[in-house]
C-alpha cells in the first residue's frame, strides 16, 4: 500500500477533481463528504473505482461503512468519533483497508492490535478544511507519534510540499492532503508536484 501522496477529497468534490488527482499521482484516495447522501456518495464510488482499480489506487471511503460496502471500496477510514475499529473491521472483512484517525498518544495506546492498516496523524498544523479539528500536533508531535505508531502513517493537516522532507524525516509513509490539491489553480499539476517532492525528499 502506497500511501505518499493521499488526498482526500473536500465536500461535493466532482469526479473531475479526483480524476486530475489521479492522473497526478495520487497513491491513495478517500472519499470524503459530509453533505452527501449515501446513495449519492455510494453512485460516486462506483463511478471512480474503475479508474482507480486500473492504475492499483485505492479507493477509501471517509467514516461511512455502508458506503464502503455497497460501492466495494478498497477501504474505510474512520475517526475517533465514528465507533470501534473492531466493529467497522468486523463490518468491511478483513481484506479491505482500514484507517484511523489518531491526534494523540492515548488513541495508538487504546488501537487494538491486528486492526487497523494505518494512521492519519494531525492535524500538524491548524486547518480550514476542518474547522473542529483537535488542537495541531506540530512536527514534533508528528515525530512522537510515528515513532509510536505500529503501522504506517500519513501526515494531515495543514500541509503541502514544502513540508514534505520534514515530515519525510519524521518517518510517515505520506502526505494527506485536502486543499494543496483541491484548492490548486491547477489540481493535476499540484498533485504531480507532491508526488515529485516526495520522491526527491
């Protein structure tokens, strides 16, 4: 599982916006929207996995099982508020990808061993994209926590390629983004810069 380059998709994005992320480079993609509906993120799933199955990207959706399941997503990433790792891995079996969201020490201590594929560590610095998000966790804190982590993990929050060989250097598997891609003037060549950086760090 390659996980450098991890974006995760913004409220109603279209499936142009992901398309571009994936012809940029993008190794990892998760479906997230918290203003649409089952039925219509689950019809959006379906759309994009062929694209994605076609060049081995995973397709992972954000929080919502029965999405996963009935759009046969690669995988499920859920936070610290959306239930039991063991009840969403007993949910989506045990081939598909799970992630979770971690922000503190206390949340890798309490992760059940065998569960979970990866972490998302952050957020590393303050960020719009999520307006609730815990208090940012800094480089430092980013460092400590992989360090911590049993399985591979990815920064978010408030990061773009600048940042990539400090948080290279923290020993994360990769960069999640939101905005450096969506917010781009050019969301494909955004993409291709990450995947560069990331390669060169």
């Amino acid at each position: 599982m390659n996980l450098s380059v991890y974006f995760v998709t913004p409220d109603g994005a279209d499936d142009a916006l992901v398309l571009a992320a994936l012809r940029g480079g993008a190794t990892a993609i998760q479906l997230r929207d918290k203003t649409a509906t089952d039925a219509e993120m689950t019809a959006q799933a379906r759309r994009l996995i062929p694209h994605l199955t076609a060049v081995g990207v995973p397709l992972i959706v954000n929080d919502r099982v029965e999405v996963a399941r009935a759009a046969g997503a690669a995988g499920l990433h859920i936070g610290q508020g959306d239930g039991d790792p063991r009840a969403a891995r007993a949910a989506i079996g045990p081939d598909r990808i799970l992630g979770l969201s971690v922000e503190e020490a206390a949340h890798l201590t309490a992760m059940p061993p065998g569960v979970v594929d990866y972490v998302g560590l952050g957020p590393v610095r303050a960020t719009a994209t999520k307006p609730d998000h815990a208090a940012p966790i800094g480089l430092d804190g980013l460092a400590r926590l992989t360090a911590a982590a049993p399985v591979p993990a990815v920064a978010i929050g408030g990061v773009n390629a600048a940042d990539i060989p400090a948080i290279k250097g923290c020993g994360c598997a990769g960069i999640a983004v939101v905005s450096a891609i969506s917010a781009a003037p050019d969301p494909l060549a955004a993409t291709r810069a990450l995947a560069t950086a990331w390669s060169t760090a």
